[in-house]
C-alpha cells in the first residue's frame, strides 16, 4: 500500500491546491479593481462603449500559475518513486512518472521499471496516448504547460472580457426604458432581479421594454458577447442598444463589464483558474488510481 499521508506526492497536490484557492482570491482582486477606463458614445440606435486598460495584469501571477503546475508534475515523479519502493524496489535515475502523446515503449519501460504490474498497468492507463484526441487530454496540457515554464518563457496572462451587461435601475430611478432589440439577439436573458420589474416586447415596434417600479429594483441583461482579449494600448469596443426613457421616467442604464484572466499563449484563450483547476483535478484522478492499484 502506497503511504497516502506522509508521501511527497500528497503534500504536493495538497500544496497546489493551496496556491490555487490564494490565486482565485488575486485574480479576483485584480478584476473587481477596475483595471480599466470605460467611455461611451452614441450613434443613431446604439451606444458603442470602448475599453481601455490601465492596469496589466501582475507578472507574479504568472509565476505562481507555473509554481502551481511544477508541484502538480512533480507530484507525480515523487507517485513513480514511491510506486517502486513500496513495490520493494529501487528507484533508478530513470524513474519518472511518464506523460506520453506517443507511445514509446522503451522510454515508459526505463521511467517505470520497479513498479508491480498493476501499477504499470494503471499509469498505462492514464497516458495521453491513449485518449482519441491526445493533445486535449489534460495530463498532457499540464505536462506541457510545466515544461514551458519550466526551461522556456512565463506563460502570457492576459485580460478577457468574459461577459458585458446592461443594468437598468438599482440607482434611486424609477420608470419605463425602451431599448431597440436585435432579432437574432434572441429573448434577452436577464439576472439581478429584485421583484416587481416588468419586461417584455412592444409588439408594434420590437422595442425591449424594462419597467423598474422602485428605486432599489434592478434588471441586468446579459448582452451577446465572444470572449474578446483586452491589449494594452488598443482598445476594445463593443455595442449595445441605446436606451429611451419615458416622459417621467428617472431610470438609468450603464453597463457592467465582467472580466477574467486567460492563458494567452495560443489560438485559443484559456482561464487561468479553469486551467489550472483542471490540472489539479487530472492530477488527483492520476493519483487516486495509481494509489488503488499499488493497494
């Protein structure tokens, strides 16, 4: 039996983990400081808003993103040591826990040699070779990642807009707001709601029509939107309908820009904490079954 508690690999994970809930808290911090400039101007029916960073985001949290990923794949060499002594073996200059995208079945032999057959058989198992699409497999992107840090370059962080709303009411206005809505847009989808509002279609004009009855009630609807990355010095803009206020009407509208920090460094941008907590995930799934095994 594998010693769970007092072996290198646990405290690793353990570890990571740690880290990981310590970056969400600065990720989060960073976000809802504002690191950025919003303007407006209208045109016609709609109201193009333009982002602007003034803030980047710290270096440092790429260094802990690498920290976390070198503890994950380090915890599964210190796994690969331990197999093999606790199969009253011992550990070559060889032993490795293998991350393979191909097979190569001398070089798994050399890092596994000392380990019972069922653990090779488990630790086979877990190989990205093995998955129909290796290069999505999530051990492997964690190996990878690791490496990268490791003996070549911090991994980009970068700031994405995740998600844009528009929040009517919630600021002592109350009142009727039409807003000219776009067909493909499909029904508005809308969260924040307090009780009491009204929201619906003027069937003779299409118009999407908000009524807010007391000041502390508030709609915020989510507006269609890819993840576009933000870049320092170039700003980002997107559009959204122009509000009309009724006669009496004291209602305001302003959006809400929600953002997150991705891995920047190819075609397709990645959460920093999403990526990282599958890393985490993967390496325990790994763990748990070579643990089983090695029983």
């Amino acid at each position: 039996m594998l010693a769970l508690m007092s072996s290198g690999w646990y405290v690793k994970l353990i570890r990571a983990r740690e880290v990981l809930d310590e970056l969400r808290v600065d990720v989060r911090a960073f976000v809802e400081s504002r690191p950025y400039e919003l303007t407006q101007r209208e045109a016609g029916g709609v109201v193009t808003y333009e982002l602007r960073l003034v803030e980047s985001p710290p270096q440092r949290l790429s260094v802990i993103a690498g920290e976390i990923a070198h503890d994950l794949r380090s915890a599964l060499d210190h796994l690969a040591w331990h197999a093999i002594e606790a199969n009253g073996e011992r550990p070559s200059r060889d032993t490795a826990f293998p991350i393979q995208r191909e097979a190569d079945e001398s070089a798994f032999a050399r890092q596994t040699r000392g380990m019972s057959n069922r653990v090779v058989a488990a630790v086979r198992d877990t190989q990205p070779f093995s998955n129909a699409t290796p290069g999505r497999d999530p051990l492997l992107r964690l190996h990878d990642f690791n490496r990268f840090d490791k003996h070549r370059l911090l991994h980009v962080v970068a700031i994405a807009m995740q998600e844009i709303h528009l929040t009517i009411g919630g600021r002592q206005g109350t009142g009727e707001v039409r807003l000219p809505w776009d067909a493909r847009w499909g029904w508005p989808t809308f969260d924040g709601v307090l009780g009491g509002q009204a929201i619906g279609f003027d069937d003779a004009t299409h118009d999407l029509v908000v009524y807010i009855p007391a000041p502390d009630r508030t709609i915020r609807l989510r507006l269609p939107l890819v993840r576009q990355r933000v870049v320092p010095d170039q700003p980002s803009r997107f559009s959204a309908p122009r509000a009309r206020r009724g006669g009496d009407s004291t209602v305001e509208v302003y959006p809400d820009v929600r953002l997150d920090l991705v891995f920047a460094d190819g075609a397709t941008e990645i959460s920093v904490i999403d990526a990282l907590e599958e890393f985490v995930q993967v390496t325990q799934r790994v763990i748990e079954r070579v643990e089983a095994a090695g029983g």
